[in-house]
C-alpha cells in the first residue's frame, strides 16, 4: 500500500527523467548562495551590512530561464512573496527550499528530458509547471526536512532529488516506475512519520481494546463468583 505525499498528480503517471545520480550531483553542487541557513533569509526587511539574497528575485530568473518566452508577470511576484511570508518557520522553510529546488530545474540535464519537452516549450505552461514544482516541494519536503541539509548526505540527496523528480511529474530514468515508487516510500521522512503515526494509533487502539476485554473477563469472573 502506498501513502500518498500531494508531491504527484494522482492522475498522471510518473514519466522517466534524468537519472537519480544526476540529480544527486546537481543538488550536491548547490552553491552556498542558494543555502542560507535558517532564519537568515529575510528579503522582505534586509538588515545593513547583511548580504541578502531575495528568493522571490532568484526565483523568478530562475522560472524566466526556463520559461523565456514567458513574460514575468506582477501576479507571479506577488505570488511569490506571499508564498515565502507564510507565518511561523513555514515562510523561510519555503524560500530557502525554492532556491535549491530551481537551482535543480535550471540543469540541462533535466531540461533535455523528452517527457517535459512540450511543457517547456510553451513559455506560459513552463511557468506553472515550475512554480507548481517549487509550491509542492517547498509544502511537502522543506517541513520535514530541512533544505539546507539537501546536499549534505546521501540520504539527504536522495530523498531531495526524489522529491523533485516526483514533483516533476518524473521517476529516476533509471528505475521503473514500480521501483521508484516503492523506494520513495522507504526514504521519505514525510510518508515515515505518517506511517509511524499510523502504527502508534492502531497499537494504542489495540492496547484499549485489550484494556476493555480484560475488564469485561473480570467483570464475568466477578459475578460468577457473586453466584457461588
């Protein structure tokens, strides 16, 4: 049985895409500027003598190259200001996983993948496709794990490119759609917590079921003894 995670459209198939040490290189390459660490990425109130890099701005070139014949609209930025103000931690979580996740989808490699050619041509389709990649990584996986640590281990590589791939509407060109699926399962920190969650909630149903059938075994041994 699989858990779904709202990284893919259960109405289409994952396609093949770049392989997944493709993938894992391009994200053990992010550069240091697109990896500020948390709580220091503040575009909207840069502080003096601070460097600051605007995710809304990165990614919206980020989005233009890939969708040049697009024009960058008032309505895109807004989007992605409010997307990155979400209250709490969520904002700063989404801004700094945006930035690693379009650094992915500015690679050539991915670029060249036969199942997003016709996306990619169309400048307006390319544009909600991308920004569709970067709102569900950024909601699924940036909460769970935290983007800075993407390139940092195998582990971490993995279930980032993953991710990606699978909010790409892609699975490891290397693997079968089967395989890449039933490993996504294993490797993901979001569907593991829901699992365990699960398991806890079924065991402390058991364990209340269990609670109940031996009150009711001492409440009949009690009468019978009351009939003695």
């Amino acid at each position: 049985m699989t858990t779904p995670d709202g990284l893919v459209d259960p109405t289409r198939p994952l396609q093949p895409g770049p392989t997944l040490a493709t993938v894992m290189q391009r994200i053990a390459t992010t550069p240091a500027d697109r990896l500020p660490a948390p709580g220091t990425l503040d575009a909207l109130r840069p502080q003096p003598g601070r460097a600051v890099v605007d995710p809304t701005a990165v990614v919206a070139d980020a989005v233009a190259d890939l969708a040049p014949t697009a024009r960058r609209s008032h309505e895109q930025l807004t989007w992605l200001r409010t997307f990155f103000s979400a209250p709490g931690d969520a904002g700063d979580q989404r801004a700094r996983a945006a930035l690693v996740v379009t650094w992915v989808l500015d690679d050539p490699a991915l670029r060249v993948t036969p199942a997003l050619a016709e996306v990619l041509v169309d400048g307006r389709r390319a544009t909600d496709w991308a920004l569709t990649v970067v709102s569900r990584v950024a909601t699924v996986l940036a909460p769970v794990l935290d983007p800075q640590t993407w390139p940092s281990t195998t582990a971490t590589r993995e279930e980032a490119a993953r991710a990606v791939l699978r909010a790409c509407g892609l699975h490891p060109g290397d693997e079968t759609a089967v395989d890449a699926e039933a490993r996504w399962q294993t490797v993901s920190t979001a569907i593991q917590r829901v699992v365990l969650a699960q398991l806890a909630e079924e065991a402390q149903r058991t364990e209340e079921l269990q609670r109940a059938l031996a009150a009711r075994r001492a409440k009949e041994a009690a009468a019978q003894v009351s009939h003695v």
